[in-house]
C-alpha cells in the first residue's frame, strides 16, 4: 500500500476530531475524504501534510513511517483551501519557491516551473501578480506550486469550493486529467459528494471523526453500509421490509407508467429542475422520489394515477445497523 | 536540503527566539517587578507602611483624583458616542471635516488643549479678560475636566466609531427596512452593539485620566491631584517608594480596563487607529440610510458643538504662535519660530531622530514577537503573549518611573542615556505594534507560511521569503505609530530624559509652565506638521504598493 492511515487519532481540548482513522490506497490513486463539516476530513488531510500533529497512530507513506516529521521534510504537498498564494511574488515565482530548497539552481527551477505552468495551461500568465488572476487562474497556480516540487502524495483540502458552479466543474476535469498525466498519488478532501462519486477512485465517508465506509464511487452508491452513508449519498427511498430491514431505492430506478407496475400510487408534487422532472408519488404505505428524464415525450401530471416498478431494489441494512 | 545546512537554520532561529525572549523579560517584566517591588521595601524589609502613609497622608489627593476622573469618564463618553455616531451615519462635508480633526487630534501633542485652554479662559484669557473684562481665576478642577474630556474624546470617537464601523451596515438598513425610525435603530440596535465598546472607552479615560500629572499642573491651579504627586515625588522630592505606590495603585483600574478589553476583543477583531481612519474616509457612504428625528438632531447639534470647539482650540493654537502682545495690542510675528529654531532645534531634531529608530526597530523586534507568537505558535506562547501586552495595561507614567528604579544601577545601567527612552517608547508601543503584524500574519499569514513549510523552507527562509515582505504595510503602519508617539509622548519619557537631552514635547511643556505660550504654541504647530508630513509620506508609499498589487 502507498499511503497508510493506522488508527490516526487527533483530539482538539478532548474533542476527538478524528478517532481511529484506518485507510489506505494505491500508488496513483485518488482518494476522496467526504463528509459533512466538522467530520474531521480537513484534520485528517493536515495531519498528513504535518500541520498537525496527531495523538495517536501512525501514517506511512511509500513504506516510510512519517509520523513525526515536519511538514517541510514530509514528501507531500498541499492546495490549501485559500490558495495560500505568496501575494508579493508573481506567478512564476510562486511556482518555482519549493525548487529552491530542493537544491535546483535558479535557471533550472525556472525551466522546470515553466513546464509546469505549462501543463496548467498559465505559461503566458508567468510574470503576472498572483493577486491580478482569476478564482480558477489561482488555483492552478496554487496546484502548479504543490506539484513542481514532484511530491509523493499531493493533498487538495477542498480545493473548488471558492470557484463558481461552471468552474469547479471544470477544474474537476482538468485536476483529472493532470492527474492521470503525471500518475500522482491525490488526497482530495471535499463535502460536495457529487464531486466525490466524479473525481475519486477511492472514496472515505467520514463522520463524526470515524470512517463510515471505504470504497470505490459506485460500491458508495450502490451498496452503502451504513444509513449514515445512505443518507449522506444521493437521494433515496427507504422501504421498511417485512423482516425488519431496510432496502432502498434511488429515484432514478423507478420506473414510472400510465398502464402497468408493481404499485400503484399518486403524483401529489411534481418539480421541473431542467434535465429531470421530480414527482412525488403517495402509495399505499410510503412516499416515494421519483425522477423522470426530460425528453420531451412523456409527462405526467398532479394527481395522476401512476404505476410503479423498481429497477432495483437493495436490500443491505439490517434495521438499525450502523446507525 | 543538506543536514548541515538545516541545523544552521535551526541554530539562527533559536538565537533569535532565545534574543527576544530575553529582550522582553528585561525590558518589559524586569521593570514592573522593580516598581512593585520599590512600593513593598522599605530599608531593605518588606512592609505595607508605605501604602499606610499614601492612604493617611493623601486621602484628598485620592479624593479628587477619583471626582475629577469620573466626571472626565461621563463626559467623556456622552461626547463620543454622539460624535462616533454622527460620523458613521452622516455624510458630506462635515463629516469629512470632522474626521480630518480628529484624526489631527491622533497626531497633536498632548497639553494642546490645555494650552488653548490658558489662552481663552486664562487670566489673561481671550474670552475671560478681553471680552468679558473679567480676571479670574480659573484654574481648578473645571479646567481639567473639561481638557481631559475634550482631548479624551477624539481618542474614544474614534474607537467607538471603529466599533459602529464594524456593525454590519444591513443590520441597520434592515432595522430601518422594517419600520424602525431613527432614533429606534440608535436607541435599540446601534448603542446595544456598542455597549462592550462604550464599557472599555470608559475605563480607558478613567485610566488616562488618573495617570495624567500635564493637564493638572498646567491648569489646575491649587487643586491636586495623585499622579502630579507621583511626578513631584520623583522630580523634586525623589521619593521614589512614594512614586511607585502611587503607580501601583493606579494599576489596579488599568487592570479591570484590560481584562474587559481582552473579553471585549477576543470576540471582536480591534482595528487600529489608521485603518480606521482610511475606513472611513474611504467608504462611500450608504444612500440608503437617512437619519432624520429628534434624537439625530440632538446628536447633530452635540456634534457640531464639538466640531466648533475643536476648530476653536486649533484656531487658538494657530493663532497664538504667530501673533504677540504688546501694550494691549495684538500683531502678528514670527518670533515665536526664531526662537524655537534659535533655542530648540536641538530637541526637534532629537525627536525626530528617535522616532525613526522607534519607527524602524520597534518595527523589526514587534515583527519577531508577532511571529514567534501568533504564526509559530508553541507551547509557551501565550505566556510570552501575555507579557508583551503588559505595556499596554500600565499608564505610561508607571512605566516612566518602572524604567529609572530598573536601570540605575549596574548590569543595566541606562539612565541619563538615550537608549532609555529610545527602549521605553519601542516597549510602550509594542503591544500595539505587535497587534497590526498579528492582524495582519494571523489571517494568511498562518496559511501562507504553512504552503512555505510544505514546500520544503526552513523558518529563516519563510521570514525573510514571504512574511517580511508580505508585511511590509504593517511594518509602514507601525513605522509611522511609533514616530508620532515619539513626536508627541510625554507621560512616560519625562522621568527618563535628562535635561541636556530634552524632546520637543517637553520643551513645550516646559514653555507652558514657564508662561511662554507663544513658544509652546509654535511647539505644538510644528510637531504636528511634523508628524502630518512623515504620515502623509508614508500613506502615499503604503497607497503606492497597494496600487502595484
């Protein structure tokens, strides 16, 4: 294993921020840390960039413990949420700081610097002030500056949350795209699941300090463990069975008819939202999401009778479980 | 990195750590610990007979110290809450005006007042003997609260405005927005959120108020008080154990001042005066909101009011340095200026030479404090946090007398030098000081030096890579804090300046006493042009980076 989490602990004034993290993932994959704020997804990320240090644990990169050594030595480096972006340099200087310590003499660093901010499409930007660039321009400064000085794992701590809507979908394709080019390691810590499930190879859901489930985007969203999980992923219909479990399923695997299904039911809210059309649909026992695709053809309408099928049906949790 | 290298970078960074450390207990805590220590000791034996003595002998000095500092706190404070909000609602010229005084009154010297005073209501008094045909007297308690109340006024309009300034602007637009007139969003929304603010201005002018021994002596005749006692016990009778139990005594308000300052402040990000003072000079001002009622004609008119007699005292002042007595007859003369050039040119340049080192090395060792506390953080942190902010709890006359009992005597021996006042004026100002950089480091600075570390820096490299010049419009702000304190401080530095080696303040206050208050007068228009000059200098250089980002 690449990176290695054992039971990393960290406590804030006897808040446990993060209790008995255990995870690891593979050279040259992306891991996702998500969860709701104050899950200790952000504390994990700074414990291994060594900006904290933890109480109990250990973390190992590379087969090398680096539990105890200072950020400067650690072979990661981070985009922090703000950018962090030195306001007096340019561009150019910003990218190339780190080589300096690397032991790059300056003619070197600059040719290496420019390759990089290359590959982030701002070479014509080089000599510009950080402070005169876009949202979207200073974060690929800020990720050019983590990845010239060739880290081991690179550590992203929500990196597109202050990007607008378009941008952060962008940015997540071209992190992707950098990322599958140079073959690094990511830690990628955000609460925008959506995100997660598009960017990750590797997802932890976190809560309350402790992992909920480790697993790849669609074994998350497919076959959540724990209601935890269920809830935070996705929308969904939880069906109490007969038995005492709970199944669920996702309003996209609804299908929904005029003339034939499994259960009959009522449209008693009806929401347009661009490509989908939500309904909410009165049976018998339940209420249950439904979403339709906006083609153009089919339509249903308030207080229609419709029949319903299910495409799938997961039955995983035990009543109760994990709760 | 090479280990050898590496340890190089960590030995620099622990010598400059351990410097500092040792510069801050010997210049801050050694001095507070000899004044205390003086008012317990008496031959040599610790005893509570010196506090006995002050309390028997001098009950109505305590007395009228306490009347005349609670009456200068209540006056004090009407004022500058009507001010403070008269300039964060209104808008146009007056408030420009208005503004631009007070922020002359940040940079006058101090006795300013009193010195107007002198020449208005004076025996000799413009308005008492020329106008009204009277000879009074008028020194006495009156006079001294009325100048402490003026001159503390400007001081506390401006925090207070500060405050009002920090007061999201929807919350008032929203009051207004639901029906509330006026005078209601003042009453109920505007003077609750000031309160913890309006608490601390308070204290603060009590405390200025019982520490100050220049208005007393200039204005207030036969009545006495405690800290003109303290000071004469130093310079005349040198009574020193008498001096610092005086001192300490006055701590004890200064203290409760503090305490509720940290409560206060540690839920309210506390601006300093310059930002302030671009703040609100800069902000364009909402068209939203039009104050109109009874209750924001009351506080126009008590605005105004003051507008008037602040333009009065600088008028006077103006005045009173180019115009001359004689048979009754007034005509102008720049004779006041020749004499000052003639005889106290030395003291003008003195000053000025000590508030460029103040400016520059109280810049460099607040910087190091600020960054060993707030960026790097460690264990013990706190504790050196607190003892750099104890120069901003004593008055400054405690801390002109902590420095002659600390260093009369061998290893430091400083007395009668200039690096005594030079070292009092950069520790005095250092809390300050230290609160721009931490303003200014804490937001993203902490960040920023992390992405450094993460990079591969060592600290040496990240101080002198990202943070020194990340900083360098604090260090300007501190810079030009420190000139002007030395420019215009007083209180503190008396007790330190040996009379071969005076600064422009004491020249003018010795001008004063003397009666030359033609002499004083010019004194005080060319510290303030002084100090207006290096301020506006230094803003133009500070606009000039700004506009470079």
């Amino acid at each position: 294993m690449f990176v290695k989490l054992e039971n990393v602990t960290k406590t804030f004034n006897e808040v446990v921020a993060v209790d008995q993290l255990s995870l690891e993932i593979n050279k040259g994959q992306i891991l996702c840390l998500l969860g709701p704020s104050g899950c200790g997804k952000t504390t994990t990320l700074k414990s291994i960039g060594g900006f904290l240090r933890i109480d109990g644990g250990r973390i190992i990169i590379d087969g090398e413990d680096i539990t105890n050594m200072p950020p400067e030595m650690r072979p990661t480096s981070t985009v922090f949420q703000s950018y962090a972006l030195f306001p007096h340099m340019t561009v150019l200087q910003n990218v190339i700081y780190g080589l300096k310590f690397k032991g790059y003499s300056r003619k070197e660093a600059i040719k290496k610097g420019e390759e990089y901010l290359e590959i982030v499409g701002l070479l014509p930007y080089r000599n510009r002030n950080v402070q005169q660039l876009s949202g979207g321009q200073q974060q690929r400064v800020a990720l050019a500056r983590a990845l010239v000085v060739t880290p081991k794992v690179l550590l992203l701590d929500e990196p597109l949350s202050n990007l607008d809507a378009k941008l952060r979908v962008k940015m997540r394709e071209e992190i992707k795209d950098i990322q599958s080019k140079l073959g690094i390691t990511m830690i990628f810590v955000t609460h925008d699941q959506e995100e997660a499930l598009h960017i990750a190879d590797v997802i932890a859901v976190m809560n309350e300090g402790k992992l909920e489930q480790l697993g790849t985007p669609r074994e998350i969203y497919c076959n959540p463990k724990s209601k935890f999980v269920l809830d935070f992923i996705g929308n969904s219909n939880v069906i109490e069975e007969n038995s005492g479990a709970i199944s669920f399923v996702r309003p996209e695997e609804i299908i929904m008819d005029r003339h034939e299904g499994n259960i009959c039911g009522k449209i008693v809210k009806k929401t347009f939202s661009g490509p989908y059309i939500s309904y909410v649909v009165q049976t018998d026992n339940n209420i249950l999401n439904v979403q339709g695709q906006n083609t153009g053809n089919e339509e249903f309408e308030m207080g229609e009778y419709v029949y319903l099928t299910f495409k799938e049906r997961h039955i995983h949790l035990k009543k109760h479980s994990s709760v | 990195m090479s280990k050898s290298k590496n340890m190089v970078y960590k030995a620099i960074d622990y010598f400059i750590f351990i410097v500092l450390v040792m510069l801050l207990l010997i210049f801050i805590l050694r001095p507070i610990y000899a004044i205390i220590r003086t008012s317990f000791i008496l031959d040599g034996k610790f005893t509570l007979d010196i506090y006995r003595n002050l309390f028997r002998d001098n009950i109505r000095l305590i007395k009228n110290s306490l009347f005349v500092a609670t009456l200068t706190t209540i006056i004090s404070v009407i004022i500058s809450i009507n001010v403070a909000i008269y300039v964060s609602l209104s808008k146009g010229r007056i408030r420009k005006i208005l503004i631009l005084l007070l922020m002359l009154t940040m940079i006058s010297p101090p006795f300013l007042s009193s010195l107007a005073y002198i020449k208005l209501f004076g025996r000799r008094g413009f308005i008492t003997h020329d106008i009204l045909g009277l000879t009074l007297n008028t020194y006495g308690w009156q006079g001294i609260v009325s100048m402490q109340s003026l001159s503390s006024s400007s001081m506390n309009a401006f925090i207070l405005t500060g405050i009002i300034n920090r007061i999201d602007k929807d919350i008032i637009k929203s009051s207004l927005d639901l029906g509330a007139n006026t005078s209601y969003t003042i009453r109920k929304i505007i003077l609750p959120m000031m309160k913890p603010g309006i608490l601390n201005v308070a204290l603060l002018t009590f405390v200025r108020s019982l520490s100050d021994f220049g208005t007393p002596m200039t204005i207030g005749g036969a009545f006495n008080v405690l800290a003109t006692q303290a000071y004469l016990n130093v310079i005349a009778y040198s009574k020193m154990e008498l001096a610092a139990a005086i001192c300490v005594l006055i701590l004890i308000p200064a203290a409760i001042a503090f305490t509720q300052y940290r409560i206060f402040s540690r839920k309210n990000v506390l601006y300093t005066q310059n930002t302030i003072a671009n703040e609100m000079l800069d902000e364009d001002q909402d068209e939203s909101i039009k104050p109109k009622g009874p209750l924001w004609r009351f506080i126009q008119i008590f605005a105004s009011l003051f507008l008037f007699t602040m333009i009065i005292q600088y008028l006077t002042i103006f005045l009173t340095s180019i115009t001359q007595y004689s048979y009754g007859k007034m005509y102008f003369t720049i004779e006041h200026f020749v004499h000052l050039r003639k005889y106290l040119g030395d003291s003008f340049i003195r000053s000025i030479t000590y508030g460029f080192i103040t400016g520059i090395c109280g810049g460099i060792l607040s910087f190091f404090t600020s960054y060993y506390v707030e960026i790097r953080k460690f264990r013990a942190s706190r504790l050196l946090d607190f003892v750099v902010t104890l120069p901003s709890i004593v008055p400054g006359v405690f801390m002109g007398i902590a420095y002659i009992l600390a260093f009369n005597n061998k290893p430091l021996e400083l007395t009668g030098t200039s690096a005594i006042v030079i070292l009092n004026i950069m520790f005095r100002q250092l809390p300050s000081n230290t609160r721009v950089y931490n303003a200014n480091l804490s937001q993203i600075g902490t960040q920023v030096a992390d992405a450094g570390k993460d990079l591969g820096a060592p600290s040496i490299y990240i101080v002198k890579d990202i943070l020194f010049p990340m900083s360098k419009t604090a260090f300007m702000t501190n810079f030009v804090n420190n000139f002007k304190n030395t420019m215009t401080t007083v209180g503190a530095i008396i007790f330190l300046v040996y009379p071969g080696k005076k600064l422009a303040t004491l020249e003018m206050f010795s001008a004063i006493r003397e009666g030359k208050y033609g002499v004083g007068a010019a004194a005080s228009v060319t510290i303030i042009l002084i100090t207006l000059t290096i301020n506006i200098l230094m803003s133009r250089l500070i606009m000039r980076w700004k506009n470079v980002r």
